[in-house]
C-alpha cells in the first residue's frame, strides 16, 4: 500500500473514534517530571538544571525570554532502555524504528500480591489469567505491571525499599518472572515490556538481569519507572512511545501517553468490553505503524 493511502486510512479510523458516540478520549501522562528527584540506579549520573536566560534579554529587542541547560544519566527517572544497554550490536535510540513506539497496552495488576510481598516476581499464572480476561495479548502491545509501586516515588529509599541506596544489593522491589520474559519474547509478539517499578528484573536474582538480557536483544524495548500504571485499564488504551532520539543512546527519558476512551469494533462480534476495546486498540496501533513503517 501507498504512504498516501495508509495515512488516509489511518486519518479515517482517528476520525471515526474522536466523533463517535463513545466516551471522550482521555490521555493519561505515564512520565513522572524530570527533576533533581529523578529516581535511577546510584552507576547513573544524577539530573541537573540550571537556568541560563530568565528575563528581559537584550539580544532579542529587550523581549523575555527563558532558556535553560540540563545533563543527567540516560536511565533516570521514567525511561526507556533501547536494545544496545544490554545487546551489542542492537538498536541504539536513534535506531529504533517509530513504528515500535506505539502499541495497545496491556496492564497486568499484581499490587495486592505486592502488599503481602515486596519482592513479588509476576507469575505465568498473572499473565494466563490476564488472557482469558481480555484475550490473547495482541501483537505489538506494550506490556506493563501495575504493581502499586509508584505511591513510593519519587522517595528513593521507598523505591528501592532500602535504608541504603547507593548498595543495590540491599533493593527489595516487585519486578517480572525470568519465565514471564521468556514468554513474551518468544511466545508473543510485544513491543515493550516495564511497569512502575525501577526494573522488570528482580534485585535478588540469581542470574544477573535475566530479562534485560532476554528482551533487549530480542530488540523488545523496557519502560522503567512508568508513572500512573495504577490508573490504566487492563486493555483497551493505545501507549505512545515518546523516547528521546538520542545519537547512539543507549535509552533516554521517555514522555509516555496512554490513551483510553477507544470505542468498540464495530463488526458486532461481541465478546467481553475489555477484548473488544484491546482489538480497537491494537487495530488502530496497526495502521499508525504502517504509516510510521513508510515514513
């Protein structure tokens, strides 16, 4: 198919969901503000701003102007890892393609497990329970975890749930089974993996960074630290990807954008809202990728 014809369609599908009689979109931010609170991994350099112009300026006919500087760690704060943190040879930012950077979203909620356990690891059981819920998780999905962790950001010693941060042997977080990892690598065709805590691997692992290692060369992106995971439905929003392109970056902050509110197929096939939404939203994730494939 032609650029023109998929960006007519896809123009088409945007049209029919804002006027249609569904409720009104809703975009939910998934990014916590970059600040000197940026949460991140002690080998990771911290945020830093300063204001270089705040006022009057004399350079532009006395008008105000604002403008400023910061440098800070890559993986700080919410963030996405591109493939090369972990893979040689793989995707750095700049290099991976935009179509991967939207997809339906699929939110699986293990916080009250969490409650009774800290260092919670999301079980094939949480996932298998999820699909038959809402269906097969579609291709292209961002997978998240809502494990009720972000009410502790951005407090360092609650994310890390230690009395000593710079010691990551001492990090008791929720985090996603090496199994979970493996089968979202190999039996599912996602595009993103992360959830509201700082890792998807847990700090007590035997194996060093087993999904890292996993995903990352499978050149499935991680999304770390993601903010208001808890307000996302279990189906049924399209995730916007919003990574910084980095020159040979090995990830970047991220301005993650959920959006729900998507309305049901309407080939009147039925099934449950939560699948029926899912498909909407995997279907017009489809069509925004083909567009951004031919860009």
């Amino acid at each position: 198919m032609t650029k023109c014809f998929l960006q007519a369609v896809l123009a088409l599908t945007l049209f029919l969901v804002t006027s249609s009689r569904a409720a009104p979109l809703e975009v939910i931010d998934l990014m916590y503000t970059l600040d000197e609170g940026a949460i991140g991994w002690p080998v990771h350099p911290p945020y830093n701003f300063s204001i270089v112009q705040r006022g009057i300026d004399p350079h532009v006919n006395n008008l105000y102007l604002e403008y400023n500087k910061f440098n800070m760690g890559e993986h700080r704060g919410t963030h996405a890892d591109s493939p090369a943190h972990f893979a040689e040879g793989h995707w750095r930012s700049h290099e991976i393609p935009p179509s991967r950077l939207v997809g339906p979203g699929v939110v699986v909620d293990v916080s009250a497990k969490v409650r009774d356990n800290p260092l919670y690891k999301m079980t094939m059981e949480d996932v298998q329970a999820w699909e038959a819920a809402n269906g097969r998780i579609p291709d292209g999905a961002i997978f998240l975890m809502n494990s009720g962790w972000g009410e502790r950001y951005p407090d360092p010693q609650r994310v890390f749930n230690t009395d000593d941060v710079t010691n990551t042997s001492t990090f008791r977080y929720p985090s996603i089974s090496p199994e979970v990892g493996v089968f979202l690598a190999d039996e599912r065709n996602v595009t993103a993996v992360g959830g509201d805590s700082p890792s998807p691997d847990s700090p007590d692992s035997t194996t060093p960074f087993p999904n890292h290692l996993k995903l990352l060369f499978k050149d499935i992106l991680i999304l770390e630290n993601v903010a208001n995971v808890d307000k996302l439905p279990p189906s049924g929003t399209l995730i916007v990807i919003g990574m910084i392109k980095l020159h040979d970056g090995s990830g970047g902050p991220t301005r993650i954008l959920a959006i729900k509110g998507l309305p049901a197929p309407p080939d009147g096939t039925g099934g449950s809202s939560g699948h029926s939404a899912s498909v909407s939203a995997a279907f017009i994730a489809v069509l925004l990728g083909a567009v951004l494939k031919v860009q």
